[in-house]
C-alpha cells in the first residue's frame, strides 16, 4: 500500500500532468451583443465553425442596457458597443481596451417619427423613446442641436430598442431614436426616417471592447474570437448570398432587406481596420469625447490612448 504522503504527491502530479495536456486552461470568453447587422459576423463565425463553441461563447440581449450592466457586473468579457458607449463606461472603468471596429453607421441609425412629424423643429412638445445607455442619447443631442432645441423642449421616455414597436403603436411616444433592423421595420409600417447617422457631425461606431485582465488571461480565445472573425468577413466577401442566407433569419428579415441594411454599413476589412486604428481612432475619439462633453453625456475629458491597445500586443 502506498504511503499517505507518496499518495498526495502522485495525485499532484497527475492533475498537473491533465492540466499541461489541456489546451484550454482558459476560462470560456463571454461575448455580449444586441441584435445588429454589425455584430453578425461573430454569429456567422459560430455558425461557420471557425469557432470552438465551448471556449467562445456568443451572448445576445435585448438592449445595449443590459448588456452594458451585465458587463459591469462581471457577467461578460467582453461586449460589442458603439463608440459613445465605451467612452462612457470608460469614465468609471479605466481597464477597458477597444480590440476591435465593427462598422461604421452609414445611415442605419435612425430617428423614426409619426408621420405628421415633418421637421426637426416639429420635436418640440413630443414625446421620445431613447435608450439612455446606448448611441440614442447621442443621437438625441445631436438632433436638438440641429433643431434648436433645448432637453426641456421634448420629453425624453426611457427606453430599449425591443420596445420601439410597441410604444409608437400604442401611442405612448411620438418618435424613437432606433437602427436597423428595427427601425427599418418601422420604416415598413408607416413611420418616417426624419434624420440618420449620415447627417452627423462625428461618426457612430461600433467596437468591441473588453477589459485588460481578459487580455492577459484571455488572450488565446480573443486571438480566435478575432481570426473567426476575419475569417467570416472573407466568407461573407466572396459569398455574400450564402452569408446573407446564414444570418438574415437570426435578424428576422429578408435577405434582400439584409442587403439593404449593409449598404448602410461600413464593415472595414483587414488592412482598412489596421488604417483606422494606427491613424484615426485617436482622433474620432477625442472628436466623439468632445462634443459628449458639451452636451452632457460625458463628465469629463478621457485620454484617448486610456482605450487603445498596446501596438505591441499581439492580437
């Protein structure tokens, strides 16, 4: 019979030895997103197989509000946002990287509004629905100071994009501030798209954001999380149908619908992404920072380099 002590020490060098042969000592990366056409080609990636599903793991939600609470919460790894939103979080959280751009808005965030609405100006006494943690507060600024409005000029009603339907049905607001697909569905029943992300002083743009602790002890699943990545946006490039097919259901449009709406999209490749990164991001950050600040989305100015990865890291 073998000694008590012998015993710990043999069982010690078994569970390391399993441990040295398995590749996946690291945690599952929990990825959060909202229903987008941005965002699709981490799902196209999954349903590719260009990922392993027990190690990456895609999470949708309802709203950027719940995916932004989840992340601070320590539900999530790392979550996919627009820009405006990352800068917010990064007021409080100082950790956070931006490791990836989605897409730039080219007209598919929108502001949808009963028909009798024709102007701008026209918002004055209104009700509308904005989701305050997403890129509707942003939006909303930017429509009140083309118009010449003040806050107190409209009533804001808190909101999430999966209500947007629901509450201009039911009459219990006037306009939303909403993006595709939902607002291209709004479009189809009767309400008008009075102002969109192309008429903007500064750009919408989506990012993928995660913390640094997920960069050191991540790193291996956010490596294949970006190169599955990669590898749908090739596919989707030279099967743009075959794509379109594959994602258009988990959207709940059409494929022609679906086109539609990524002509209203920005999806930067490779080599455009590294170009933005190496000599824009800086830039349309401190231009996004600025004018949050002067409306009151932002409390104070950010260092733009707070949110930029390492250039030596190897992602």
């Amino acid at each position: 019979m073998m000694p008590p002590g012998k015993r710990i020490l043999y069982f010690l060098f078994i569970l390391s030895s399993l441990i040295a042969c398995n590749p996946q000592t690291e945690k599952p990366l929990r990825v959060g997103t909202v229903p987008w056409a941005g965002y699709e080609l981490l799902y196209l990636a999954r349903d590719l197989r260009y990922y392993n599903n027990a190690q990456i793991q895609l999470k949708e939600l309802a709203s950027s509000t719940e995916v932004m609470h989840a992340f601070r919460q320590g539900q999530l790894d790392m979550v996919a946002t627009t820009l405006d939103g990352a800068l917010r979080m990064a007021q409080t959280q100082s950790d956070i990287k931006i490791i990836l751009i989605f897409n730039i808005s080219n007209g598919a965030d929108k502001l949808m509004v009963e028909p009798t609405i024709t102007s701008l100006k026209a918002l004055k006494g209104k009700r509308v629905g904005v989701e305050q943690s997403g890129v509707g507060a942003y939006m909303m600024s930017q429509v009140l100071q083309l118009a010449g409005l003040d806050r107190k000029d409209i009533t804001i009603i808190p909101t999430t994009v999966n209500q947007h339907s629901s509450l201009l049905t039911n009459q219990r607001v006037d306009a939303v501030i909403s993006f595709d697909p939902v607002a291209y569905k709004l479009q189809q029943q009767g309400y008008i798209n009075l102002f969109d992300s192309r008429q903007l002083p500064a750009p919408i743009v989506d990012v993928l954001v995660t913390r640094d602790s997920a960069l050191t002890l991540q790193k291996k699943s956010i490596q294949q999380l970006l190169e599955g990545y990669w590898q749908a946006r090739d596919y989707m490039a030279k099967n743009p149908q075959d794509a379109f097919i594959r994602i258009a259901p988990r959207l709940d449009i059409s494929t022609e619908e679906l086109e539609l709406l990524y002509q209203q999209l920005i999806l930067p490749e490779r080599e455009h992404q590294q170009n933005i990164f190496n000599q824009q991001l800086k830039t349309i950050i401190e231009s996004v920072a600025k004018m949050m600040i002067e409306v009151g989305l932002l409390e104070k100015k950010l260092d733009s380099r707070q949110l930029l990865i390492d250039e030596t890291m190897d992602l």
